[in-house]
C-alpha cells in the first residue's frame, strides 16, 4: 500500500492510517526502487553486498538475509504519490523482527520457511517514519505490528502527529455543490492506534479490541467560495475516541503478498465521552479480500470492502472511496461500497506484470444524495524482491474519473 495513504491522514480513521502496519512494509517503498534493477551476481558488488543482498539461488538482487539477518535499522526514503496532498518526500527507519532470525541454517537465509500448512508467518515490524509533500502537509511518528506467541497474539500500535492540507467535497460528492467548489481545510491532528487480538485455538479466527483517538485543530477556508463575502476563516476543534471490536479471519497463503486465501474483517466502534471524546457515533466495517491461482503463473484477487457510520460524526470520520487513482476523501458518505479485481502475471519468478479495475459508490442521505458509481483502473508491475518473506514490490498507475496518479507498493494493494 502506498505509504501515504497509511500515514498523512489519520483521520480516516484511521481507514488508510490502519492500512500503514496491517500490510506492514508499506513503509518500504525504497526496497520498490531498488527491485527495478535486474541486479546480477556477475554484476554485485564483491563482498558482503553479494553475500547479503543477492540470491545464490538465481544471482538475482534479494534483501531477505539483510530484513531477516542484520540487527540494526534499515533507513527507508519515501515517496509520496498521494494525489490529495501533492507529491512529497519522507525518511523512515524500520525493523524486522524475524522469529526465525539466526536460527537458519548457513545458506539457506534467503530460503521461504513455511508452516505445516505451507503457508509463511508474518514478521513483526517496528518503523518510524516521517514527510513532507508539496501542499505543506507534514507527518510523523511510529508504529509497530506484532506477532507474539507462534502468532496466536498479533497487536498493531500507531503514535502519530500530523498537519494535513486537503479539500473537502462535501457528503454528497459528485453532485454538485461542494463536489465542484471544494472548501480548503487544514488539519493538526495528534493520533493513537491499538488494537489486539487473539487466534481462536488454532483456527484461522482472531477475535479482539481496538482503540483509536483522534484530536483535532481544523480550519476552514472559504475566501475561494465565496470571494466577495468576506468571510472569516472557521476555526473548531475535535476530539474522536472510539473502542470496538474486531473479527478477523485470516486463511493466506502469505500475509505480505497473497496468492491464495481469504482474508475477512468485520470491525464496530462506538465513538463518545465515555472513550474520551467529543462526539457520539459509530463506526463499521466489513471486507473481505480473495486470492485464488487460476494457472501456475496466474494470480486472481478479488476485494470487497463496505464502511458505515452512524450517529453525529465529524466531517473526517465519514467513509470514502478507497480506489487507486482516487484522491483520499473525494468521494465522502455515511456509507461506501467498493469492489475491486487484480489479476498478476509472474513471467518470471521474479518478475510480474498487474492490472486492476475498481468501482465505488458513497451513500448519503446529506445534500444531495448519493454519488455516482465511479471507476478506476491501472497496470503495474512487481519484483520479488524478498524471496523468504514473499514480498513483491513494484509500481502502479491508476486512471481515476478525475486524476492520474502511481503509486509504490510493497506488498499487496489491499494490505490492511
């Protein structure tokens, strides 16, 4: 996922912030570049370069034994593609903690260890991260995804402190009104994720909590809406806490780039003073992401993704369309409904060719009503670029009914 959408908009709920560890190396879109080079064993560097950062297997450029081997941090520089904050630039430094770290024999560090369902365990990942794009937005903080215990316990924690310039569109977005005269905001905004939780024995099952606290400082510019009105700029504050469950189902193949499974999640969140905010409402969301191989070389994703909000909600709060080549918070609605496909062609065992279609509507009972059905579509390509985790890197393009936009992605899209 590109790292932007987990991490310069906490608001969404945190929708894209949650995005930033569940698929974990979105964080990574350094490795992406670098796996655009065909790098050979004849053609590495002598030395220690070759022995930890190509695979004796194909003489291809691999960082499993530098991710999974080497103690320290790895500095990552990102790049941010985001077309609702402008292109940017940031720095994270990350940490993998592989279980199986040191423990693998001399030789085989580049090596997929899978368990007896042939399927690769995820690593926990810690990050700090942060950027700045060319609307003045700025973001920074941590984050840290945990696997514990034999991955019967996994956590996702976020610390983040954020400066946001976007537009807003309104709830009704696509008909009129502010879908055409967008008003200008900034957001500061200070945010905190956790959640928790637990296998149910040793079915694919987990079942837990999550809480998340967003406080706010918006400002409104209407000068562009209104230019001879002399409006003055609309200052408020808000504070959205919320506590809620979370039921997921996880049967992957892998957890960084499937290419079999399903997983499906199913979260409600009741937001109010009673967690330490400002407002009353609740929050839900069911989606459910399929990989299935129709060849040996022929991977087919589905996803469907649903969002809800009830109640008196900030503007921020409220669902959006979540496509690629769709700017984050265009399209607005007390519901979304999503759906999309990829299909991804390995021509080689490093080298992969993508491309994908998705469709989205935002419900709304506000203004004017419902938007219209919009449609994105792109091509990419991918580059496995650590064999022992499974993880493709690569480069999307997506086509969106506004904007043109490419994104860096580690991983799969639809991490979360």
């Amino acid at each position: 996922m590109n790292i932007v959408a987990g991490l310069f908009w906490p608001a969404a709920d945190t929708q894209r912030l949650n995005n930033l560890m569940s698929n974990n190396i979105s964080l990574f879109s350094f490795i992406g570049l670098m796996a655009i080079s065909t790098v050979s064993a004849s053609n590495a560097v002598a030395g220690s370069f070759a022995g930890n950062m190509v695979d004796p297997l194909d003489g291809k450029l691999d960082m499993s034994k530098y991710l999974a081997e080497k103690k320290g941090v790895l500095p990552v520089p990102i790049i941010i593609t985001e077309p609702a904050v402008g292109y940017g630039l940031g720095l994270a430094a990350v940490f993998f903690h592989d279980p199986l770290a040191g423990k693998t024999d001399p030789g085989r560090e580049f090596e997929p260890n899978p368990d007896a369902d042939g399927n690769l365990k995820p690593p926990s990942v810690s990050a700090l991260f942060g950027g700045y794009t060319e609307n003045g937005t700025w973001f920074g903080g941590g984050a840290h995804r945990g696997i514990w215990k034999d991955d019967t316990i996994r956590y996702k924690g976020v610390l983040a402190k954020t400066n946001i310039n976007m537009k807003f569109y309104g709830l009704d977005s696509g008909n009129g009104g502010l879908s055409d005269n967008p008003v200008k905001f900034n957001t500061q905004a200070n945010f905190l994720l956790q959640e928790l939780v637990f296998r149910m024995k040793t079915s694919d099952f987990f079942a837990g909590l999550k809480y998340s606290y967003l406080d706010t400082d918006n400002t409104f510019d209407t000068s562009e809406l209104f230019p001879d009105a002399g409006l003055p700029v609309a200052e408020f504050d808000s504070t959205s806490a919320g506590l809620g469950v979370v039921f997921v189902y996880e049967g992957l193949n892998n957890t960084i780039t499937p290419s079999k499974g399903l997983k499906a999640q199913f979260e409600a969140t009741n937001y109010g003073d009673t967690w330490g905010g400002d407002a009353e409402f609740n929050k839900y969301r069911l989606y459910a992401n399929y990989w299935f191989p129709v060849k040996s070389d022929w991977v087919v994703g589905l996803r469907a993704d649903g969002s809800a909000v009830k109640g008196d909600a900030p503007f921020y709060e409220y669902p959006y369309i979540d496509l690629r080549g769709i700017p984050a918070l265009r399209y607005q609605g007390e519901e979304t409904l999503v759906g999309e496909t990829e299909v991804r062609y390995d021509f080689t065992q490093r080298w992969s060719a993508i491309g994908f279609v998705g469709a989205g509507k935002a419900l709304s009972d506000v203004g004017e009503g419902d938007s219209e059905t919009v449609i994105s579509k792109g091509l990419g390509f991918r580059y496995l670029i650590a064999r022992r985790f499974g993880m493709r890197a690569g480069i999307d393009v997506a086509w969106g009914p506004e904007d043109t936009a490419f994104y860096i992605q580690v991983g799969s899209a639809w991490g979360r």
